[in-house]
C-alpha cells in the first residue's frame, strides 16, 4: 500500500469500503422507491431516516481522522477530538440500530399472509432490511476503526481493544433506549430530562440482557470486521 493510500485509509476507515457504502445507500434507496410499484402503497419511508442518521457517526468519525491527522497544534487537536469523541458515542448506535428494524418484518406479518400461503413481498422486504442493516452494521464498523486506530496509537494496542469493548457496551445500552425506550440522540440536548429518565427507567434486568446480547452482537462483528481490514491494509 502506497503512502497515499495510506493517508487517505487514515481519513476514510477504508475508502473503497466507504465508496462501496454510498452505493449500496443508494441501492437501499431504489428499493425502497421500486416497492410502491409492487404493492400500491408507500411503506418503511422510516428505512431512509434511519438510513441518514446511520451515516452521521462515520461522517463524524471522518472529520476526527482528518483533524488528527492534519491539525498539528496538540492542544487545539485534543479538544477538537474530545468534542468529536462525545459527539460520535452519542451517534454511533444509530447505525447498528438498523439491524433491529427487522422487528417490523414481524410486527407486519399480517401483510405476507395470503389465503393461507406466504407473499412473495416477504422476500423482497428480507432482502431490502438487509442491505439496509448490511450498511448500517460497516458504517458502524468504518466509524468506530477510525477511533480505535486513533486510541491505539495514542495509547497503546491494549487500550484500543479495551475502547473497542467498552463502545460495544455502550452501544449495546444505546440501541436499547433508542428501539425500547424510544429515546434519540438529540434528547441529551433538546430533551435531557426525558433522557434521564429514560436511563434511570431502563436500569433493570432486562436492560442489562438486552444491552449484553447487542454488546457482543457488536463486539463479534467487529473482531470478524477488523481481521477482514488488517488483511487488506
């Protein structure tokens, strides 16, 4: 790999890999604009917010890399990443969150039954809720290298892996206040008590379950991710 190529993996994670995303986002977009010609109606619009708000941590992600990479000044570097950093947390379970939108494949069973047979629409929407959980799972993962690759080289190989498990815990915790508690990233701004409330109401058992089965759901496809990565680069 040229130097280059190199600086330029630096930015974007990988940027085949994020090129390769904006396709397949696109991709995600047609499907969702070709069904209404299959059934009549317009259904799963939702899909391409989720979409949107699944890219935002990888942008924020990009813009940390661009400033650790080509900001000199340490001082001015630390605090930019640190708003970066609390900015990113905040955002990154949006993108494996569209993994739990295949909930609606089952809440809207009623519409794949027909005179006792499957629909072939079933088919359809299977595969359209997983290109879109196919993208949101490697934006997570582009987003979240490009902060493990910054603490490693800050800190230490070690430290980077236990960043890497910490971000799964708390991204597990924070697809669980997003899909059951219906809490937003935004409300620490606009509706922080909401939130707070919303943690304090979310401090049980099933929480906790719930948060450890997404941690290592997101723990293993990163591991799997990153050996993939490293072959490459």
């Amino acid at each position: 790999m040229s130097n280059e190529q190199r600086r330029v993996n630096d930015v974007f994670g990988n940027a085949k890999t994020a090129a390769l995303l904006a396709g397949l986002s696109a991709l995600c977009f047609l499907f969702i604009a070709f069904r209404p010609f299959l059934v009549g109606e317009t259904r799963f619009l939702f899909l391409l917010w989720n979409l949107f708000l699944a890219w935002l941590p990888y942008v924020v992600s990009t813009s940390a890399a661009w400033t650790d990479r080509f900001i000199s000044n340490s001082g001015n570097r630390a605090v930019i990443l640190t708003v970066f950093g609390i900015a990113w947390l905040l955002l990154f379970p949006n993108a494996p969150y569209l993994t739990t939108d295949f909930i609606h494949l089952v809440a809207n069973k009623p519409l794949y039954i027909s005179n006792g047979g499957v629909s072939y629409l079933v088919w359809y929407d299977l595969v359209l809720y997983f290109l879109f959980s196919w993208c949101g799972l490697f934006l997570g993962f582009l987003s979240t290298y490009q902060f493990h690759r910054m603490a490693a080289r800050s800190f230490g190989e070690a430290a980077g892996w236990v960043f890497i498990a910490v971000v799964s815990v708390l991204g597990g915790y924070g697809i669980y206040l997003g899909r059951v508690v219906r809490l937003n990233s935004w409300d620490v701004i606009y509706s922080p008590f909401r939130l707070l409330y919303g943690v304090l109401e979310s401090l049980h058992m099933r929480g906790f379950l719930f948060t450890c089965l997404f941690a290592l759901f997101l723990f293993v496809i990163y591991v799997f991710l990153y050996s993939l990565q490293g072959k490459k680069g």
